[in-house]
C-alpha cells in the first residue's frame, strides 16, 4: 500500500499537513480530521450548487471590479470545471460537521483557489477567502446552495411524478368500465370499476404533484449577499442581485434574492416544507404499492386481480414462485423518507437566533430524499404500472359472490331484514341472488334490476 505524502500549509489556527497532490487546504483537512464518523459525503447536487454559487460571486465581483478579471476568470474555470465532473475526489467532508456547513463551503473555496492559482499559472494567487469568498459567508453560501439544488432536483421529481399520474390514468382508459369489487377492512365492498381505481391512484399521485409544486417560488429566493445573518455585512452594493441574476441565466430558473435573507439564514422553513411534501408523496407511493401488492397477491391462492411484470426469480427454495419485487422496494423507499422528515423536522427547529446550526443534516436528507424518491416513481412507472395487466374474468368473478350485492335491498326492505339475507346467504354458501329468488323476496326480473352491479356503479352526486 503507497504511503500518503504530505505537504505542509498554515491557516489562522497555525500549521497543517494536508496530503501532496490535494487540491483542498488546511480548513479542509482539519475537518476531515475532526468530523469523518459516517460514509455520507456532500450531495452531488449540493456540491455543483455551491460550484455555481462561486462562479457567480466572480462574475459578480468581476463586473463590480473588486477583483481582478484574470483571478475571476480563473475562479469560474474552475468553478466550471467541477461542475463537468472534475475533481470529484477533492471533497471528502462528512455530512456531519459544523452545522453551518462552513466545511463545506471552505473546501470549495480551497479547491477552486488552488486550481485557480494553478490555471493562472502560479501568479498571482487566488486566495480561497479573499478572492473565491469574497462577498459571502458560508452562512449565506450554504442555505442559498440548498435552495438551489432543492429547486432544480424538485423539478426533476415533479416531472417523473407527473409520468407516473399519467401511467395510472392510461391504465384507467385501458381498463375503463371493468367490473370489480371494492373492498373495506380487506372485507368484500360494493362494487366498483377497475379505472374507478386506477383513477384514484392517478389522483392521490396528481394530488402530491400540485403540493410540490406550490413549494418552488419559496426556494427560488435565495439569501446569497446576507453574509453572516442577514445584514450583508462585507458585501457590496449590486452583489447579490447581479449573482442571483446569473445564476438565474445559467439554470434558466427565476432565482431572485431573498425578501428577507435573516429569515432564510435563521430558518429553513422552505426545506421543512418541501420535506413534508416529499413525507406525503411518500406515504401516497406507499399506499398505491400496497393496494398493488395486496390485488395482485396470489396467483392462485390470493385476490390475483392485477397481474404485475414478471421481472425475476421470488424464491430460492421454491421454484416459479414471482414476488411483487417493485411495488416492496417502493414501499421501502418511502418508509426511508417517511424517517428523513423526523430528522428534517428536528433539524429544522435548531436555529437559535440568528444561524440554523444543522444545515448539512437538512440538505443531506432533503436532496438524498429527493433524489430516491425520483428513482422510485421512474422504476415504478416503468418496470411495474406501465406493465400491468387485468386478467379478463377474475375480477367481474368475485362480484356476484359479493354480500355487498345486498347493499340496495336496505332501502326496500330495512338495514336489519337485508343484513339478515346476507346472514343466511353466508352460512348457506350461496350468493344474494341465489338467496333472494329463493325466499321470492324478489322476482327474476326484479331481482335483475336491482342487484345489477352496474347499476349500483355511478360517479359520487355532485352539490347543485
């Protein structure tokens, strides 16, 4: 194994040995050294965020002339570059760290400066504070940095949650008019049609898409220029809006500057929000997953009313047998974000004053929230929803053996005669039906009439 070589560098708090070849300086390093207790490292999404917010502190500080072009033209190369990818083993923070997230934001200051001073040539140098930091505080780098990768993984969400509504309602057309019985406590309903269901899916998932939705204006304010709490402190003059104006052009999203960074650096109310969002979405995935696992149960044995994808081997002791694997894995998922909002909510209640002191947990659990959430529904849509078929008779086959059939007999006859038809039919083993002619409580024709399934099927009566 190749022995670590180091170089030595000093900071405010003294000497330093940071590994040779690290691109990352002592601040960085001290933090490896103090906080690497977890595998969890900066989301990819929040590291590209505060990329950009660098990018866009130059420009801005560029056009205001605070700095040199040549060191602001440097800093954005770099910038840019770890936005393509590069240099994705130059920050190794752990998730858990200062709560600012100072570490995060000083070991992107320190990586763009060395490879900065390094795109220039070796002169002059950029410095991570003066020149990379210029004009900002991690206290405002880090919440605007969320926001902005909340919002842009949000939209992504958004759109694959708005496939997985529009899968749903294609089955619904697909199965449109199919008799089926409904169910409540697992017990034999009334009737219903299959797209009845679907439809019911297709709108707790439509629902979700609109609350999410109403969430975005709120992370598109960013408090970027608010410095340590909001007064914008070491910040000139133009700074914020002609930063959030560029990061506004380079996302094509219309970040604007916060109306109140003190709030926005104090409290993470907009990320709270969407995470009880993303909590409903999840509990909505549950439900569908198990309404799905539930229907499709069997084959033979179970209710074997949806037939889900066949998609690999469910058993490595019984041969042929194919387990709901699709619908389990989304159910798992969603009881893994349903967790991440205890801690967002807890998070979010820790900030005394002036600074919310848990940033990195927040962000962390948000955008890893955000990002499995999205695999979920596209695998759910795709290697599951988008392949589900009706059997042709099973479903229709369980209605007529339905007790439920003796549902509009209680307005003819009352609660208590008809409950007791049901009764007698149950312990005879014989349907409604059969138990009505039987009795001539009914004759054939009417018997016909009212216990027709379709006709005990219509839309919910709408107020005049």
């Amino acid at each position: 194994m190749k022995k670590t070589e180091f170089r030595e560098e000093h900071d405010s708090m003294g000497p330093v040995k940071v590994p040779v070849g690290a691109y990352y300086g002592p601040q960085t390093q001290r933090a490896v050294d103090n906080f690497s207790i977890s595998p969890y490292r900066i989301p990819l999404s929040m590291r590209n965020s505060l990329a950009l917010i660098k990018q866009a502190a130059a420009a801005g500080n560029r056009d205001l002339k605070l700095i040199e072009p040549s060191v602001c033209g440097a800093i954005m190369e770099a910038a840019g570059e770890v936005l393509s990818g590069g240099m994705n083993d130059q920050f190794p923070l752990d998730v858990f760290q200062t709560g600012s997230g100072t570490s995060w934001n000083m070991n992107m200051n320190e990586v763009l400066a060395r490879r900065g001073t390094e795109i220039l040539g070796g002169t002059p140098l950029v410095h991570p504070n003066d020149h990379v930091n210029r004009g900002q505080s991690s206290n405002d780098v880090i919440p605007s940095a969320m926001n902005i990768a909340a919002r842009i993984d949000a939209g992504t969400f958004i759109s694959e949650l708005r496939s997985l509504r529009d899968s749903l309602c294609r089955k619904a057309l697909q199965y449109h008019g199919r008799i089926k019985l409904g169910r409540t406590h697992l017990q034999d309903a009334v009737p219903m049609t299959v797209d009845q269901e679907f439809q019911a899916w297709a709108d707790q998932a439509g629902k979700c898409l609109r609350h999410a939705q109403l969430l975005l204006e709120d992370l598109e304010q960013l408090p970027l220029g608010g410095t340590a709490i909001g007064t914008g402190l070491n910040c000139s003059p133009g700074f914020s809006g002609r930063a959030v104006s560029f990061i506004a052009e380079k996302t094509g999203i219309p970040f604007l500057p916060s109306d109140n960074p003190f709030r926005q650096i104090s409290a993470r109310d907009e990320m709270v929000a969407l995470m009880g969002a993303l909590n409903e979405c999840a509990v909505v995935l549950m439900k569908i997953a198990q309404d799905m696992r539930l229907l499709s149960s069997g084959p033979r044995a179970g209710f074997g009313e949806l037939k889900l994808p066949a998609l690999q081997p469910g058993s490595s002791i019984m041969p042929g047998k194919v387990n709901p694997v699709i619908p389990e894995m989304v159910i798992q998922a969603a009881a893994f974000v349903m967790g991440k909002q205890v801690s967002v909510t807890i998070a979010g209640q820790n900030g005394p004053l002036q600074l919310n002191i848990m940033q990195p947990l927040i962000a962390h659990e948000v955008l890893s929230s955000l990002e499995i959430l999205k695999n979920a529904v596209v695998k759910f849509r795709t290697h599951c929803i988008d392949g589900i078929e009706v059997p042709a008779d099973v479903p229709e086959a369980a209605v007529e053996k339905s007790l439920a059939l003796v549902t509009p007999l209680a307005l003819r006859l009352g609660y208590d005669r008809a409950a007791g038809i049901a009764h007698r039919a149950y312990d005879e083993g014989k349907t409604v039906r059969e138990k009505v002619l039987e009795e001539g409580i009914l004759d054939p024709g009417e018997a016909g009439r009212v216990l027709d399934p379709r006709a005990m099927i219509r839309p919910m009566p709408k107020d005049s």
